[in-house]
C-alpha cells in the first residue's frame, strides 16, 4: 500500500487549543479520517505487550516528545489499515508534527501535506480548557504541572514546525479563541478559500 497516494492535512495548535474538537467537525462534514498522534501513543501505552508503554507513559506526563520513530511508525500502521480496509485516503494527522525532526521524515517518507490547519490560542484560554477537561478526561497530563511543560515544548519545539510551513505558504491559521461553533465557522470559510 502506497501512502504517497493520501491526502494530509496536519492539524497543529497548543495543547487544549481545540484540535480534537474541529476535528471531529471535519470528519462528520468532509469525510476525512482523523488520526490523533496524541491517541494513537496513548493506545499504544495502554496495549498489553507493547515495549513502548512506560517509555511513552513518562514522556507525555513531562509534555515531551516521544521518539518520532514511534509516532511515524503508528502513523503510517493507522493509514495503512485505514486504506486497505476502508479504501479511505483522506487524513487529519492531529497533533503532529510538533518536531522538525518528526516533520520532515515524515514528509520524505510517508507522504507531504497538502497543508496545515493551525488552531491560534492564547495559553490562558488553553489552560482553562485543559484544567476544566482534567477533572473528567483522566488524561495524565491534564494537571498544572504538566501543562506548563506542554507549553513550554510547544513553544519551543513546535512553533518552529508551524513557523516553517507559514514561510512555504502551506499553513491555514484559525483564531481559535471563541466558541467551538464559531471556530468552526473559520474553519469552514478557509477551507472554502482553499478548495477542499
Ligand atoms: N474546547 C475545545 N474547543 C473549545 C472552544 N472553541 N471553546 C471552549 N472550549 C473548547 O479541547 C480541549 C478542551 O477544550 C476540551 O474539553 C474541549 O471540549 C474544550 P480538544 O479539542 O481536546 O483540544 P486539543 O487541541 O485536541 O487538546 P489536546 O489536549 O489533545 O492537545 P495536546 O496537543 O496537548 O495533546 P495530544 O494528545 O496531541 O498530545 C499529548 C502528548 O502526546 C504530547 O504532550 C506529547 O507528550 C505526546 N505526543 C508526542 O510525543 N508526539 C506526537 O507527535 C504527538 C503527541
Ligand atoms: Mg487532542
């Protein structure tokens, strides 16, 4: 199965910017498939037998990035079944690349992007939406201590990454400030604009 043949659009933004949320309007409304890099690690960890799940586990609870041979690898398993079983090509990678590293293999080796939607959030607004899911997401970096690490990594390791493909002219940013419903508006506009 050729993955060159995909569609990808990457879905970047902050932790707790809302890209989860748009996702799922994007998949009801344009039939894409969503990959959450972020779940496919967690499934990983939690997945009896696998050599990864501590290493993964103490990595996301200090909001640090997992070894992109990891993420990749899950990546390119996920669209590879979703291709043979469903014969679906369309992906919103989520939460990936948040690495220069993780963004250029994976551009070279599984297929380039056609772009990136980037959620633009101020980190007071993040935060209150993390802590507000932490009470019931059971996500175990969810908690003041780790957000500020998250948010510390995104601003040092992943904004290069959303920095990059602005100066390519292949990021689409939303302000992703307001209601769910009105950032989808945003969403809804621009891709319009882009022909999706
Ligand atoms: N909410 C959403 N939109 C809202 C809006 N417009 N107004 C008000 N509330 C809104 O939303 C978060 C919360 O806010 C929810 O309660 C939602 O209802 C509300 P969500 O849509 O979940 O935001 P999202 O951006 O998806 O936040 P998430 O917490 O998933 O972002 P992260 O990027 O931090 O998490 P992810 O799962 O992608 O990654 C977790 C960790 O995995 C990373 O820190 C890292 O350690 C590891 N990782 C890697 O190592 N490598 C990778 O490639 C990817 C991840
Ligand atoms: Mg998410």
């Amino acid at each position: 199965i050729d993955t060159n043949q995909a569609l990808v659009l990457f879905v970047l933004g902050g932790p707790g910017a809302g890209k989860g949320t748009q996702c799922a309007n994007l998949v009801r409304d344009y039939g894409f498939t969503h990959l959450s890099a972020g779940d496919l690690l967690r499934e990983e960890q939690d997945r009896p037998g696998s050599e990864f799940g501590d290493m993964i586990k103490s990595y996301i609870k200090e909001g640090q990035i997992v070894p992109m041979e990891v993420t990749i690898q899950l990546l390119e398993n996920a669209m590879t079944s979703t291709i043979k079983e469903k014969g679906d090509r369309k992906f919103l990678i989520d939460g990936f690349p948040r690495k220069m590293d993780q963004a250029l293999a994976f551009e070279e080796k599984v297929v380039p992007s056609k772009f990136t939607l980037f959620f633009d959030c101020p980190e007071e607004t993040m935060k209150e939406r993390l802590l507000q899911r932490g009470k019931t997401s059971g996500r175990a970096d969810d908690n003041e201590e780790s957000i500020k690490k998250r948010f510390r990594t995104f601003v040092e390791t992943s904004m290069p990454v959303v920095e990059m493909f602005e100066k390519e002219g292949r990021c689409v940013k939303v302000d992703a400030t307001k209601g769910p419903e009105e950032v989808y508006e945003q969403v809804r506009a621009k891709f319009g604009e882009r022909d999706v």
